[in-house]
C-alpha cells in the first residue's frame, strides 16, 4: 500500500459558525433515544440534510458512501431536503483540526471520533460513560478507511475542563465522557472532554464527532432489515433472555414472573435482527479477550451496516433513505467542524463498506502498566502516529497483526 500524503492546505473558509445547542438529551422510556429540546426558529438553522444518509452513518461508523458521482450529483435536492433535522453540535471543543491543520477543508486525510453511549431510563442524563470509542480514518486518497477502537478502561490523564468545574486526573478513558456530560455539560461537553483526551494522548485532531446511542443502531438495523454478522465465540448475552420466545431486557422479564431461557450467540455466520446484532456486539463477559474481543464485534457490526446498505440499494432509493433517516432520528449527534454536510458526503463518494479495514489496539488483549491499569502499547501509539501523518496503510503491511480477526 502506498503512503498517504496529506496535501491539506490552511483552511481560508470563514470561521466556525455557531452550532445549534439544546438541553442535556435524557433517554426516552425503552427506545434509548435520547430526545432533545424543541428547536426555536433561529435554533432551526441547520446545515443541508444529507438523503445519502451512507455519508452520515460514515461520519458515526454506520454506513460509507455511494460509489456513483453520477447518482450523488443526481441527489443534491435531496441532500438539502434529508437533513434539515440532524441534530449538530460543537461536540470537539478545541480538539477540530486548526486552520493549520486544514480546518473545514477536506482535500487531506480526514480523522472522525464516534462514540457510542448507552443511555438508559434510569440513569442520570448527565451520568452516563462513552460505551464505545472509535476513531475514524481516511487517507488523503479517499479512497479507504480504517476503524480504530480505543479500550474503554484506557488509563489516561484527563484534562481540566472548566465549563463543568472538573479538575482534571487521571481515570478510565470512557470516564471522560461522564467528567464533561456532568454539570450541566450534558452529551456535547462529554464528547468535547473525551475529544480533548484523546488529542493529548495521540495528537490526533478531528475533522468531525458522533455521538449515538445504541437503542439507534438496533432501529437503523431494523430499517435495513438485517445485518450478517459472524460470531467467532459462542457467547451467553449478559443483558437478554427470552421470556415466551421473545427477546427482553433482564430487567423487563424478571417483571413478568414468567420461566427465562438465556440468548445464546452461537458461533457461525448468520442474518441477525437488529436486537440480536446489538445484543451480540455489546457482549464482554465470557469472551475470551473481554472487551478487546467487543471491540472487534462492534467494528464488525459497524461494517456489515455498511456494506447492506451499500448492497441493497438504499444509497440509492429515496424512499429506503428517508426510511433510514427516520430510524436514526434524535438518538444521533453530529459535528462536522464548520463543513456541510454535503461536502463530506461528495469527499467520501470514493469508499464503500467493502473498503472499511478493521484495526486492533494493543494486539487484541490487555495490556498493562506499572499500576496494572490498562495502557496502550508502543505498537498501538505508533499506529496512532502513522494515523497522524497519513501513513497507515504502510503502517498496517509492516504490522499485519495490528488487523481484525473478524470477517
């Protein structure tokens, strides 16, 4: 593979434009969508709708671009039409690229954070941690990209972030999140402090964040229909059982008092719905390498969402796009660092969900540090170095250990 050069120039777009904000997003009963507050008319003033949703779904790891520049300029009116209601934030903080470092221009290679929360009824808006954490790239050549997921439990110092009254200390990397949702801070600070963490530990800035929750990818799921996972471990869910047949949450079928029989992911390829695919990718207990094994299963759901959507057609269909677009609905964030949506959808239109390459941290298992936390490995930081200077794939042929095990 070839090295990647950046080629970005200095942004000379106007600065940053306000983004909209709304109150701290709390779950709604049993749908893990977290509602936000109603928009006013100035707070209304969004940027352009994306109905090539792929590109979206990109930006928070679901789906990746059209492969037809014919079919995207055939789409613009859609575009402007589709995603009026993204709901978008600032949610980098000072961890967007510079204007040095090309700001809102797209011609080098791009770097997005995705984080996945599971915000739940019961807990507090502002207490929740980031689930899962990944770090989006693509080379200059836009043509590929890779998915990197950071450990959960990730010691890292965190940095002081004043808006919430944090100090700063050390912790789990996840705990980020929850030191900036607190306060006030809601989902847009959490990001922000987990952005910034992220940039002190790797020098990666961002070109763009996502944040969604997971009860939006069971219903994205559920609009594709399914999704074709393989389990590489037979695993016993630690979160559903069955009760009559049907899946429940363990908490929802002790209530009916009625016989539980366990969900079992057993190993083999498969067309999984939305619950079982979600279910199966949340697993850690009983899997042989835990979370690092997760990690994998999540970027592996995260691919098979890609490449359905590609295959199907719906990148393609008005009506299958507007359809995906509802699904997502308001348990989806999104920050594109001042650049239109559409910009990053026509950038992109080179990479396909077959095009996703899936990389691993700190080989695949737990690697500890003198306090027996958890750390990243010199092979994990200098993976991350290769990412900022546009230098991965050579990175990945010199270190072919470094990819998943999943198909």
């Amino acid at each position: 593979m070839p090295v990647q050069t950046s080629g970005r120039p200095p942004s000379l777009e106007a600065p940053r434009a306000p983004v909209r904000r709304s109150a701290t997003i709390p779950a709604q009963p049993g749908s893990g969508r977290p509602p936000t507050t109603p928009a006013t008319p100035a707070t209304r003033k969004r940027r352009r709708k994306d109905p090539l949703w792929a590109r979206l779904t990109l930006i928070f790891g679901a789906v990746l671009m059209l492969t037809s520049g014919v079919a995207i300029v055939g789409g613009k009116v859609m575009i402007d039409q589709a995603t009026g209601n993204i709901d978008q934030r600032n949610l980098l903080g000072d961890a967007g690229k510079s204007g040095a470092e090309g700001g809102a221009n797209l011609d080098g290679p791009i770097d997005m954070l995705l984080l996945g929360v599971d915000a739940r009824q019961s807990w507090a808006p502002d207490d929740v941690r980031a689930d899962s954490i990944i770090v989006l790239h693509i080379p200059a050549s836009h043509d590929q990209a890779y998915l990197i997921s950071i450990p959960r439990d990730t010691e890292a110092p965190i940095p002081a972030f004043p808006k919430t009254g944090y100090p700063g200390g050390v912790d789990k990397i996840n705990g980020a999140f929850q030191a900036g949702a607190r306060n006030g801070g809601g989902w847009e600070g959490g990001a922000q402090l987990t952005a910034q963490t992220i940039k002190q530990m790797t020098g990666i800035s961002f070109d763009g964040a996502a944040i969604i929750n997971f009860g939006g990818f069971k219903r994205i799921i559920d609009t594709l229909g399914s999704v074709r996972i393989c389990v590489s471990q037979e695993v016993k869910s630690h979160h559903m059982v069955y009760v009559d047949g049907k899946p429940m949450w363990n908490a929802e079928a002790k209530k009916t008092g009625k016989p539980m029989t366990p969900v079992v992911h057993k190993k083999g390829c498969r067309e999984m719905e939305g619950w079982a695919a979600l279910d199966y990718s949340r697993q850690r207990y009983g899997l042989k390498n835990a979370d690092y094994d997760r990690q994998q299963n999540q970027q592996q759901l995260i691919k098979a969402m890609a490449k359905k959507a590609t295959k199907d057609g719906t990148l393609t269909s008005p009506t299958k796009i507007s359809k995906l677009l509802d699904a997502a609905g308001d348990a989806f964030v999104l920050d594109t660092n001042g650049v239109a949506v559409a910009d990053f959808i026509f950038t992109m239109r080179g990479v396909t969900g077959n095009d996703l390459t899936m990389l691993r941290t700190n080989g695949g298992t737990f690697n500890g540090n003198g306090n027996n936390r958890e750390a990243l490995s010199e092979q994990t930081l200098e993976m991350f170095r290769a990412i900022r200077e546009d230098r991965l794939a050579d990175f990945v042929v010199a270190n072919p250990e470094v990819l998943s095990t999943r198909k």
